[in-house]
C-alpha cells in the first residue's frame, strides 16, 4: 500500500485536514507527526510521527486498538475502549473524558509510530498490545479515584470518614485484644496503622477547603496533631511522637496521591475567571 506523508501542525489545518481525507479515500496509508498529549506516554506529541491505514467500510474497529476519528469538526487519534449499540466510545490514554462517535466517523486505524530517537513500534507488537494495556490499567484506576473525588456524596463519605477516625483515636482500644506492638517489615504495625488511615484525610478535606492545595495538606497534619494531641489528655490513651509522625506521614502521601487532581481543578478555575 502506498505511503503518503503528511506532517500536521499541531493546530488546525484546514488544507492539510483536507488532503489527509482525501489520501485516506484513496487507501493510502498517511504519516503523521501527532501532536498534543491526550496519548502519552505511548505517542508524544510534537515529536512522534503516527502512520494510519484507512479503515474498510467493512471493517469493523476492535476495542483496544487506536484510530484517527471526526468528532465535532475535530480529526482525533484516540484508543477505542468498547462499543455501546452503535455507538463506539474512545478515550485518549491520557484522557479523562471519552468521546462518542459513529462507524461513519472513524477514518483509519493507527499502525506504526515512529518516535524522535528513531526507533518505531508496530501497534500488531506484543509489545504495543503489552504496553496499551498497562497504560489502560493506569489510566482506569486513575479514573476511578477521579470519579469517586467527583461523586455528589463524597461530603457524606468524609463525615463518616471524620467520625471513625474520632472513634479510632480517642475511643479505649486495649481491651480490643488487637496486638498493635508488632513489627512489619521492621516497622511497628500501629504506625503503619496511623499512617494508613491518614492517607484519605487530604482527600475527604478536598470539599471543605475548596481545592486549595498547600490548605488541605496543612489542615490534614494539624489533624494529625490534634487527634495525637487529645490521646495526652485522656487517661486510657497514651501521646506517641512516632504515631504523630506517621499520621503527618500518611497525610502527605495521601495529598501527593490527589496532587494532580487538585492542580487540575485549579486551572479549571483559573480559566472560568479569565472567562
């Protein structure tokens, strides 16, 4: 199959746009430099250059498989993910979102990308196939995490989450018969215990402090410090610094994980100011 090469900028080309359509009607295949980042870390944009093979009328497209689609005017290079009736839904490995096109909107299908080093892997590779899914598996847990920061009751879930973690720190635990003085891989299964806990405090403070990053992570270790500091007050329970530093511990860790999300949602904000 002839090969034509057609280097797009990475803002819209109208021209370009046009004759890639056209060779594709022709059923050349197309070289492309990508740009963007919607598919990182498999294709980088400005950089690689993707080959597509226009897809037959006959063809049916394969979920797992990546394919230059029309959507709103928009020609985009997405994975296609799964079909729902006639409807196929894609979603870039970098992407939050996905997209719902028809079979009359998917154009061709992606074969090779060839990277700025030189080197170039075929999509039919084991290791393509080995690498997508491990990138989907990502890209998926970080979708749930991002969903469950986003659900409507997530306010519900941090108050019980607040009200357990009083009953942890505060209630009389010795008669529990829990032995919390052994080691785990030399560390005392009560401090892993303290810093674990504290791993969901900056996220169930994301509401109550509205995203602002630096705020969460110090009202997440003044929590720490407090809860640690009211065991000094009780006579049942007893102040540790070692338990005070796993919980500023697992607050951190905990802030680090949801780092990403928070920075997102500033720009977010950011650009609805501007607006």
């Amino acid at each position: 199959m002839e090969v034509r090469n057609i280097l797009l900028p990475n803002r819209p080309d109208t021209f370009l746009l046009t004759e890639l359509r056209a060779r594709l009607e022709e059923g050349m295949e197309v070289r492309v430099a990508f740009g963007g980042i919607s598919m990182l870390p498999l294709i980088s944009g400005g950089s690689d250059t993707i080959r597509l093979r226009p897809l037959r009328q006959e063809e049916e497209p394969v979920a797992g498989d990546v394919y230059l689609f029309v959507r709103q005017g928009h020609h985009i290079v997405h994975r296609l993910m799964r079909r729902e009736g006639d409807i196929y839904v894609f979603r870039g490995d970098n992407c939050y979102n996905c997209e719902r096109v028809r079979r009359q909107d998917i154009l061709a299908r992606l074969t090779l990308v060839e990277h700025a080093d030189g080197t170039s892997v075929s999509t039919d590779s084991p290791k393509w196939h080995a690498a997508s899914r491990r990138v989907v598996r990502r890209r998926n847990a970080k979708n749930h995490i991002l969903r469950w920061l986003g659900h409507k009751k997530r306010r519900v879930y941090s108050a019980i989450y607040f009200i357990l973690l009083a009953v942890l720190m505060w209630a009389p635990v010795g008669g529990l018969g829990v032995p919390l003085d052994n080691f785990i891989l030399g560390i005392r299964a009560d401090h892993l215990l303290h810093a674990s806990i504290y791993l969901l405090c900056p996220a169930m403070l994301v509401d109550l402090l509205r995203f602002r990053r630096w705020r969460i992570l110090l009202t997440a270790i003044g929590i720490g410090l407090l809860t640690e500091g009211v065991q000094y007050l009780l006579p049942y329970r007893g102040f540790d610094i070692n338990d005070l530093i796993a919980n500023a511990f697992g607050s951190i860790l905990g802030w680090l994980a949801i780092l990403p999300y928070l920075q997102r949602k500033a720009r977010q904000q950011r650009r609805q100011q501007k607006t």
